[in-house]
C-alpha cells in the first residue's frame, strides 16, 4: 500500500511546487521626437501609433512578427513578406535605436498552463517553418498577430483573421484589452516610462 501511497504524494508535492508558467506579452510603445529634439532624435516605423510587441515565453526569448523586404498596401495569399524573429529582451526594445532603458515599454504577465506553453511551442515552431500570412497595410502586423496567438491559447477572444487585423490595427488595439484582463485577474504588469526627448503614445 505505501509502494503506491509515497510515489503519488512526492508525484503531487512535485506538481504543486512548480513555479508558475508565464507569457510573457512586451510592448514598445509608439513615439516621434519632441519638436525642439527633431534634429537629433530618429523617425520611427508608424510613429505615434507604431511601436512593437511580442511574446517572451522561454527566459529572454522575445517572439515577434515582423515585415519582410517590403509592406504591402494588401495582404498577398502568395509572396507573402512576413517572418516570425526571435530577439532577446535588449534586442527587442533597442531595434529602432537608442538603448532599452529609454523607451516606454510595457511587460503583461500572463499566466498559462503546461498545456498552453506547449501549445504556444507547437504555433511558433509551425509559424516559423512557414509564416501564416503577410505582413500588409491592410492585413495582418505584429499587434494582430500577437493578439491571434493569444487567442488560439484562449487568453483572449478570438476574431476572424479579418476581423483580427481590423480590430487590432496596431499594437495599442492589443494593450488595452490584454491590460484591462490584467488588471481583471490582478495579473502582473510592468509599465516603465521613455525618454523626455520624444512624444510617446499614451493608454
């Protein structure tokens, strides 16, 4: 009876002490320079309502869906120009210049289950083999395809791809209802505020 009893009590303490599994969701904000720093300071991809985001799911792994050579005015089905890149945290936050530690950036935590990290795996190994549609104008760019993701993993409620790039033209279409979740569940967010030099996108 104890040959049974022991493996299955140190089988559950072993589960009950595994650290939480987070996504975690980053977020570069959009900004333009500050009139008085426009000789100094960069342009930015899509400006005020621009900026970045992705998915850190194993530590300093940053996932993002990114643009080929060219943009498309519309989402091609063929010669799609798309790729899903990996960045590390630094990486991430310093790709249109600068250091990391001046940008306005925001961290969602979000907690997943086994199933869900392993099912988020399987998405970006298969994304990556071969990217799932093109980056456009009018199709799909990194906050829509971060929010589709997302869904697919039952964070957030999923859309038609259609309405998906619609609905989340930019990254701050995702922001706002991943934060008010947060905020919801009481999940971890860190929010850390960019340099005085430029005008930066607001909640």
């Amino acid at each position: 009876m104890w040959r049974l009893v022991i493996p299955l009590f140190l089988f559950s303490l072993t589960t009950f002490c595994q650290p939480p599994t987070y996504l975690k969701v980053h977020f570069l904000f959009g900004s333009k320079p500050k009139r008085e720093y426009r000789d100094t300071e960069k342009k930015w991809f899509g400006g005020i309502l621009g900026g970045h985001c992705g998915i850190e799911a194993d530590s300093d792994q940053v996932v993002s869906f990114f643009r080929g050579r060219e943009v498309h005015m519309v989402a091609k089905k063929k010669n799609r120009q798309s790729r899903y890149v990996t960045h590390s945290r630094e990486r991430f936050y310093s790709m249109f210049g600068g250091s990391p530690e001046s940008k306005k950036r925001g961290i969602v935590y979000v907690p997943v289950t086994l199933e869900q990290k392993q099912k988020f795996d399987s998405i970006i190994a298969a994304y990556r083999e071969q990217t799932p549609y093109d980056y456009a104008f009018i199709g799909m760019r990194c906050g829509s395809a971060t929010y589709e993701i997302l869904a697919q993993l039952d964070v957030l409620r999923p859309y038609s791809y259609r309405r998906t790039y619609w609905k989340i033209f930019y990254p701050r279409r995702l922001r706002r209802p991943l934060y008010a979740k947060a905020k919801e569940n009481n999940w971890t967010v860190e929010q850390y505020e960019g340099s005085a030099t430029r005008k930066w996108e607001k909640d």
